[in-house]
C-alpha cells in the first residue's frame, strides 16, 4: 500500500523532472525490485514446511515421501477422516477439548495474577523492591525443566497427578515472570496522571485497577494471553509429565501417540491432524492480532 | 467555607532533599490564588499536597476548618486539572464528566443533570460521545475542567492546565477560566482556586493574588499589581515584568542635601528626597543593585533633569509594532528600554549615531540590597 503510494507519487511528479532526477529514481525501481525478490523468496522458504504439511495432508501415505511435487497426484481425505478416527476409543475432538480445559483456565489465571502483581511492581511502594524485581527477573532466566522434578514430587504428595490442575494452578499465583515483566514495562510508560486524576474522582485502589489501570492496558493484557494461549497449546513437556490417561490427553500428546502406536506411522493423518491442530492459535492470533502488535511495541518502547 | 490554609507546610523526599520550606499560605474563600515560580521551585509539588496526591513532611494543610493532611484526595473536597488533561482514554467524555459521581454513588439522574449543566457551562453538549483521542487540545482541557466542576468540589486546583495548548487557544482558554472562576462565584458555589503556572500572563491576568515561589521558600504573595510595582525582593522584580526589569550593580552616596546620589561607571543618578529616606533607614551598605522597569527608561529631552540622565550605545532594537525594545549598552551592562515607536522613528531611525542619552525615571526604581536581595526602598 504504501510502496504503491511512493510508486504513484513518484509517476506522478516525473513529468517536468530533469534527466538526473529520472535516472535516481529508476534506480529507486530497481533496487526495490531486488528487494522485494529477496524478501519474497526468503519468505517462501519459512512458509514452505508449513505448506508441504498441508499438502502432505491430502496425499496417500505412499506418496508423502517419493514425490516433491507440492500438489498431490491423489486427492484424498483419508487422512483427515482416519486421522479425526484415531487409533483409540477417542475422536481427535476429545483431544481439542482437552487442550482447551487446560488452556483456558491456564490464560485467565496468568492474566489476573500476571497484573495485580504487575500493578504491585509498578505503582506501590514495597519494601527492598529492587530485590523482588531482581527475582521476578531471575526467575525469567531460570530454565524450566530445572523445577521439573521438585514440582512433579510436590504435586504428587498433593495428589493432583493425571489432573490439569498442575498444568495451570501455578498460573494463578504469576509464576510466569515473563508476562509480569512485560506488563509492569508497560505500565512504567503510562504517565500517573489519569490514576491520580481517578483517586481525586474517588477511586481505591482495587477500583483504580478495575476502572482505569486493566482498560488502559488492554493491548498489553490481550499479547499476553495470546503468548500464553500459543506455549500452552504447543506446551508438550507439561502434559507428557503430569497426564497419564489417555482420555485427558490434550492435542500435543495426542499426536505424538498416533506415532507410537503402529509401526509404520500414518503420516497423512498425522500431517492433517497437526494441520487442524494450528488452526485456533491462528484463527486467535488473527482476531486479536491488532492489539498484539500494538501490545508488544508499546510493552518495549513506550507507553 | 473553603478557605486553604498552609501552616509551615514541607516536603522532605526520601533522600533528604527538602523541596519545600516551611511555607505558610493562607488562600482566602472564593479567592484566586496563582502561584507562580521558575520550573523546580516546588509550585507543583505544594498543589500535590494540597490534593493529597503527595505526603506532607511537615506542617498542616487546613481546607476549611478541617486539617487534611492525612486524608485521602477523595476526601478531601477537591478537584483537580491537569497539565496533560488526564482524560480516562476509554471513556467517552460523557463517562468521563460523571465518572465521579459514579463512584461516589450519586443516582444516575442526579449525574445526568449535573454532567449536563457542566457541559453547557463548557460549551461541551455537542462532544458528550466522542473519546478523548477524537478530541482536540482546546476541546480535551475544556473536558478536564468540566469533570472538576461536575464534582461540585470546595477547592479547584490547576497545575500548568494551559502549557500543552497553543499560544492563541492559551489566551482564550485563560478567559474561559476566570470566567468561569467569576460565574461560579455569583452563584454562590464554591470556587476557592489554586493555579499553578509558569507563564506570567496567566498569572498577572488571572489571580486575584499570586504567589511567587522560588526553591520551596514562598517570595511574595500579593495581587498582581501589587507584585509589580512593589517587588519585595530581586527575585520578584526579575521574575515578572517583561521584558525583565534592569538590574545594575551600583552604590550610592549622600548628597549636601541629604538625598542620595546612586553611581556606577560614571554616571550619577540622583534618587528623590523620599525614596533617599527610605533606603537610609534600611540600607547597611552602600552597595545596591539598582532596579528599574524598561518602561522607565526614555529617551532624554531639553525637559529631562540633568541628573538622571545616561549614556548609551545602542546594540539592537527589536520591534514590537506599538513600541520598540532598545537595548543599550552602558559601560560592561546592557540595559533595555521600552519605547513608543513614533519616538523612535522621530529621534533613532534617522540618525547614524548609536549614542543617545537616556531619561531614567529615578522615582520608579528600586534599590535592592545586593546582599540579603530584599527591597530597601519600599
């Protein structure tokens, strides 16, 4: 849009130019043509996994791996439909509902919790709070797996073993510093003088979060469900750990199973289950993709 | 009653640093009180405390009869407008305007009425959808004060509420302010305000008193005419005026007649028998900082006294379409005089030479002592 913008205004103002200013922006064209060749194939070359999935889905399983051709000789559903099948006493769509009884729970309890404590960090005084913050940071760096094992053993002597409560209770007390830090970065860069502005109008605290801080923040609270919604849809790990019965198994260990049980995997189902598998972190991303954006730019560079 | 009180009011911050000293201020009922200083000199910092948005370190603050210093803002029976408008960005001004009363649990006919009376009074009826980012500076601000009044509150307090706006919407949005102040007063309601401000127009045009602060200590509180022609110290008198008041570093000694003859480089200006008496019964020393207005300053005549008359070499002259700014230069100082500019185009514009004897009008000067900076010939 705004190239062709250039382009027009460019055509536009080139009646009446002089030979030296044509040359320069014919050189303009040219440069930008390489370019965009440049960043096209670049482009083509991330997306084309994804695309060879796709494709791969609707192929025979015997030819997934002998032709390179994109399009398939054999148009078939078959892996969609024996895929959706599977190879248990389940449909793939107990699996979607699986993921999502973790999921959800998981992204509401990060965002309460990820902004009272970020409210906290921001606009209260707390004793030694450079140290907590040095912690909360700390705890970023931390590599999860590290506190694989103490939290397995703790929630099994709590006996929330093959439940999802261990996948998402630790959420509601902002376990994930990430979120926290990014939100409080975004508060740092919101001037005071609205929330001061409310407390004149009467506002306490919990009303000033409520009113003026959560709606004011709403590009950044919406980028961090999104973050959280997207790990936790691919978080692997979590569920391989804590879940043991194949009736809660959520999509990432659903799949993963279908490799385990024959021999010879059905890569056709496997590739079209995956392929169904990304549609809601996409079709999420795509609804709220105008405050994640907004979100992260404004979380980093102001407010 | 709404009268503010501050007594020995001050602000220590958490490293040490006190930024305001011990002020005592008294801001009468209905009264419109502006105080002005040079950025840094706690002016802001004394409003946030007053609005409870800042702790006191010290002292009282009374508003009424009530000391409030321990009182939440919301209690405290105030509103206040902001440099930056402050406006809620997700509500629509309507929302914004009885966002207050809201939270106060007033009933949402009684809110209705009383944003709607607001609006009219702000000429704000047309915007009451719109959200703040679909408004412009002039319309924002008009919102922000408009949320203060919806709020029916016993003091206002502005803190620099014209700064963002630009120099044409500053002057009208100044009127609109104090008729505001006026309209509200007439009608019996409460109307005590504190101004914050940096511009002296602001401040000369709108208070009813000023108060000049400079690094947390309190200059001068008086009205605005009083500020000018009385300045108690040097500071007041460079402060306001513009453009600033001449201030050179001279001494003087007693004539035969007993008035006083001021001199510097050499040139001796004599003082009037009455201001001689009294800077003789202030002065401790001889050395003075003498001060006098530019509009003081005129060119010399055949009726100019003899001896108040001096010497100058021109430097620049700015023109300001009614008068002119002569800038002068005598010995190492340079010194400016304001003046009409049919004079100047009789007796400067046509002539080559660029020294001119210059008329002060020694009866309007002041004298201040050069060390203590108070005004000794008050």
């Amino acid at each position: 849009m705004m190239i062709s913008r250039i382009f027009a205004d460019q055509q536009k103002s080139q009646e009446g130019l002089s030979a030296e200013a044509i040359k320069t922006l014919r050189k303009q064209k040219i440069g930008a043509f390489f370019r965009y060749v440049i960043l096209i194939l670049c482009g083509a070359v991330m997306l084309y996994p994804l695309v060879w999935m796709f494709s791969a889905a609707f192929k025979p399983n015997y030819e997934i791996f002998t032709s390179l051709s994109l399009w398939p000789s054999e148009f078939s559903m078959d892996g969609f439909i024996n895929g959706w099948q599977t190879g248990t006493e389940y449909t793939f769509g107990r699996f979607f509902w699986n993921t999502f009884m973790y999921v959800i729970p998981k992204v509401i309890l990060t965002v309460i919790s990820s902004v009272i404590v970020a409210y906290g960090f921001a606009r209260f005084e707390i004793p030694y709070k450079k140290f907590w913050f040095v912690t909360l940071i700390a705890t970023i760096l931390l590599p999860s797996s590290v506190l694989l094992i103490p939290q397995y053993l703790m929630f099994r002597e709590m006996g929330m073993l093959d439940s999802y409560l261990p996948l998402y209770l630790p959420m509601a007390f902002a376990t994930q510093g990430f979120f926290v830090f990014m939100l409080i970065q975004f508060l740092r860069g919101l001037p005071t003088d609205m929330e001061e502005a409310a407390m004149i109008d009467g506002c306490n605290s919990f009303q000033l979060l409520i009113y003026i801080i959560v709606p004011i923040l709403r590009p950044a609270i919406i980028s961090v469900a999104l973050f959280q919604f997207m790990w936790s849809v691919n978080d692997f790990l979590g569920p391989l750990i804590y879940i043991s019965s194949v009736e809660k198994y959520p999509i990432a260990l659903a799949l993963k199973l279908s490799i385990d049980v024959t021999e010879g995997a059905q890569w056709n189902e496997i590739l079209a289950m995956s392929s169904i598998a990304i549609v809601p972190s996409i079709v999420v991303f795509l609804m709220s993709q105008k405050y994640f954006v907004e979100g992260i730019t404004a979380g980093g560079v102001k407010g | 009653m709404s009268k503010v009180t501050l007594e020995k009011v001050a602000k220590v911050y958490s490293n040490g640093f006190k930024a305001v000293h011990d002020i005592d201020l008294e801001i009468q009922d209905g009264e419109f009180m502006v105080m002005i200083g040079p950025s840094g000199c706690a002016k802001s910092t004394t409003l946030r405390m007053l609005a409870g948005l800042e702790t006191i370190s010290g002292g009282n603050v009374r508003i009424g009869k009530d000391v409030v210093n321990n009182l939440a803002p919301k209690d405290r029976g105030i509103a206040m407008v902001f440099q930056n408008y402050a406006l809620y960005p997700h509500m629509t001004v309507r929302e914004n305007l009885g966002f207050g009363l809201k939270l106060a649990k007033v009933p949402a006919d009684q809110i209705e009425k009383q944003v709607d009376e607001a609006a009219e009074m702000l000429e704000l009826t047309p915007l009451m959808d719109r959200l703040p980012r679909q408004l412009s500076g002039g319309q924002a601000q008009r919102v922000a004060v408009g949320r203060a009044i919806v709020k029916r509150p016993n003091v206002f307090l502005f803190d620099e509420p014209l700064s963002n706006l630009d120099a044409k919407l500053r002057a009208s949005m100044r009127v609109r302010i104090s008729d505001l102040h006026k309209q509200l007063k007439s009608s019996n309601r409460s109307a005590t305000t504190v101004y914050v401000t940096h511009d002296q127009t602001e401040a000369m045009t709108m208070g009813d008193r000023i108060c000049v602060m400079k690094e947390g200590v309190i200059m001068q509180v008086d009205t605005p005419a009083n500020l000018y022609k009385y300045p108690k110290n040097l500071f007041v008198a460079g402060f306001i005026g513009a453009p600033e008041m001449n201030m050179i570093d001279a001494s003087f000694f007693e004539l035969a007649d007993g008035s006083l003859n001021v001199e510097f480089g050499e040139f001796g200006l004599c003082l009037g028998a009455s201001k001689s008496e009294k800077i003789k019964k202030k002065a401790i020393t001889s050395d003075i900082t003498l001060g006098i207005r530019p509009e003081f300053i005129h060119l010399a005549d055949e009726h100019s006294a003899k001896d108040q008359l001096v010497k100058g070499t021109i430097v620049r002259m700015e023109n300001m379409g009614s008068e002119f700014y002569v800038y002068f230069s005598v010995g190492s100082q340079e010194l400016c005089a304001r003046i009409q500019t049919s004079i100047v185009e009789e007796k400067l514009l046509n002539t080559e030479s660029k020294e001119q004897l210059f008329y002060f009008d020694m009866a309007q000067s002041h004298a201040f002592d050069r060390k203590t900076e108070e005004n000794i010939s008050l």
